[in-house]
C-alpha cells in the first residue's frame, strides 16, 4: 500500500471565484436544481440567459458542490464549462492531488457531515469554505489517487451509458406512439378518417380504458406501520423517477400499515401521477407499491399498460398546454373524467403493446443495473478514499 500522508483540504484545493455578470453570450447554467442530490449527475441544465443575478465561473473538471442546506451532497464532476449558482462551491485541485480523485473526496457521506458540522446560518445554513479547508484528510500519492479515481470513474460512466441507452429507448417510443396515435400513420392505415379519426377510434376518457386507484397514508406516530418491506410512493419519489420506472422509495410501509390505512398494494406497471403539490409528474411501477394520498394510479383494464403510460404522458402535455404556461394546482377524480383522450381500437392498441414492450422490458433491465452500479459505486467510494481496500499496480 502506498504512504497515505495527511493534508489539510486548503493545502489540495481551492475556490473559483470567476464571477460572471449575464453579458448576452448564452452559457450552460447548473443551479442547485440541476444537481440530483446522492446521485452525482445532473438532471439537466439551464441557459445563463435566463438568470439574471451573478454567477461563478466553471471549467471542465472542477467539482461542484451545493452549499445550502438542506441540499447537501449536491456534487457534481462537468466535462464541459459554463456558469452557475453562487450558492455552488466551485471547487478547483491544486498540484499536488488528481482532479478526479478530489472530486470523489467532496463527494464522501464524510465530507458532507463536516460541512453540515460548519455550517452557518438559521433560515437556510449553508456550508463555511473557510471551516472546510481547515478539515484534515489522509491522501495516498498521485499514481495512487489515479488508480482510485479510475475505479469509481469507469463505474460511473457505465452508469451514464445505461442513462443514455434509456432515454434513446424512451425517445423511439414516444415517437412510435406519436407516429401512431397522433399523425396516424400506423400498420395498414387506409387513410380514410371518421369524424376526423381513423374508422372504429372514438373520443373518451381514459377512465373507459382504464381504472383509477388512490392511496393513503398510515399514521406517522405509530412506528409498526413504517419501515417495512413494502414500497411506498409520495409525490418526493414521483418527482425522483423521472418520468421512468419507480424502483426504490424513501419510506417503507408494513402489511400492519396497508391494513389500518386507506393505502393499498397497486399492480406492478401501474401509471402514478402526482395529484398535489408538484402536480403532474408520473412514473409507472416496476413492482407492487403503495402509494400516498397526494397520488393516483391508473391502470390498464386489458394490461396495455405501456400504451396507457404514454397516453399519460400526451395527456400531462395537453394538461399544460391547456393551462398557457401556469401551472395546474390539482388533479382530480373529475379531471380524469373530463379529459378527453384517442382512444384507438383495441386490434391497433394490442400491435403496438406487443412492438413496445421489448423497450420498456430493456428499460427496466438498465435501470436495476443502474441501481446495482450506484450502490457499488456508493460502497465502495468511502473504502477507496480511506485506504479499506488496497490498490496494487
């Protein structure tokens, strides 16, 4: 094992403080809302253009890392420069450490703790560089730190190449289902249209095709209904997914919590969709779950449970078209009653459940392999970075 020798983070690392004034000349922006938090990627990106206050200046292979809490353990590693929040530390290397590795060091649990230890301020705290780079750490030498970096780097790029490979595979049926249902340019089509609509497709609400369910939530003060084995969905996780399979929750619920409440166990591939507070996002299940009040599920009445989630989807973008840029506050029983949706003949719906499936069965296969590589990143990431698991040449 190589000598591990202890630094100071000031004497490995030190602020960017390149302040950029909005000057007309478009740049990436990352804000706090485009950093996932645990996740170590980005969930989009903004234009300079659009934020008017300063902002700091960051370059490919800085780290950046979300000072405000209770958003810690922002961080994320851009290969690409642009501009962002002034409440993101931009975080540059010094001589003496890898970029890589530094990065993967700001994103440690322990890294985290001490900046939570530091932080100052009562409304919203955030996190003191100066209390930051005084916290010691133990460091191997440069080939050393390299080789680690390497390890958790090449986890974290197949992570990315099953993201992307997901949103390909979404991207092709979305336009399959668009190319079918709304242009109508499906197998065998004869072009002739009945009130507008391919003969035997009629106008109506999805609750004809479907069955609506709802959710509940146990008592929080009761500890035996929480903490279980079965799933349980709130708005917060709807928001996380995606707009993809749901895989994992933040709370658990008992089969004693699904009985004293108004919650109960959905089907595997039902469509959730937020009904209050951040209303409209949706997801469907990759297994059995529970859901909250806040959330309904839908589910298909013939199992064309695909063709229903992105008939969902084309009716939360009609949703707000229709709303002219503000955003709708609830969903409803009466909304999914009132909302008229294309509801093509069965033959068609079937033809296109059976081309689609293959892409959503190799969606979920990525996503349990993406889960699998972030909890392997994720375990051993503290064990490299304190020198538990020996790296050899």
């Amino acid at each position: 094992m190589s000598e591990w020798k202890t630094y100071k983070l000031g004497d490995i690392a030190e602020l960017r403080k390149e302040q950029i004034v909005s000057n007309g000349v478009e740049q990436p922006y990352i804000g706090l809302e485009h950093i996932e938090q645990q996740s170590l990627r980005l969930n989009g990106v903004g234009s300079s253009d659009n934020v008017v206050s300063n902002k700091f200046k960051f370059h490919n292979g800085d780290t950046l890392y979300g000072r405000l809490r209770p958003y810690f353990r922002k961080v994320y590693n851009p290969k690409f420069e642009g501009v962002c929040s002034t409440e993101i530390f931009v975080i540059k290397n010094k001589k003496n450490v890898d970029k890589d590795f530094l990065y993967y060091l700001v994103a440690t649990e322990e890294f985290t703790n001490i900046a939570n230890s530091g932080s100052s301020g009562t409304h919203m705290p955030r996190a003191d560089w100066k209390q930051l780079e005084k916290s010691e750490w133990n460091i191997p030498d440069l080939p050393t730190q390299t080789q680690i970096a390497q390890i958790l780097t090449s986890l974290d790029e197949k992570i990315e190449l099953n993201l992307q490979m997901n949103q390909t595979l979404e991207a092709m049926a979305q336009a399959i289902f668009k190319e079918w249902f709304v242009d109508f340019k499906f197998p065998n089509y004869d072009g002739v249209l009945v009130d507008s609509l391919p003969k035997g497709w009629r106008i109506g609400s999805v609750l004809e095709i479907a069955t609506l369910l709802s959710g509940g939530t146990p008592k929080t003060d009761i500890e035996e209904y929480w903490n279980g084995t079965i799933n349980w969905i709130s708005a917060k996780d709807i928001t996380s997914s995606n707009n993809q399979f749901i895989i994992e929750t933040e709370k658990t619920i008992t089969e004693l919590g699904i009985k004293k409440s108004a919650a109960k166990l959905l089907p595997k591939f039902t469509t959730i969709i937020s009904a209050r507070g951040t209303v409209g996002n949706y997801c469907i299940l990759s297994k059995e779950m529970a859901i909250s009040q806040s959330n309904y599920g839908l589910k298909s009445n013939s199992d064309d449970d695909y063709f229903l989630f992105l008939m969902v989807e084309n009716m939360i973008l009609m949703m707000k078209a229709f709303s002219y840029g503000t955003v709708f506050d609830t969903i409803t029983t009466k909304t999914f009653q009132e909302m008229e949706v294309t509801i093509p003949n069965e033959i068609i719906i079937k033809k296109f459940e059976k081309l689609i499936t293959p892409l959503y069965e190799k969606i979920l296969t990525n996503q349990f392999q993406i889960q699998s590589l972030i909890q392997t990143r994720d375990t051993l990431l503290p064990k490299l970075m304190n020198g538990k698991i020996e790296i050899k040449n």
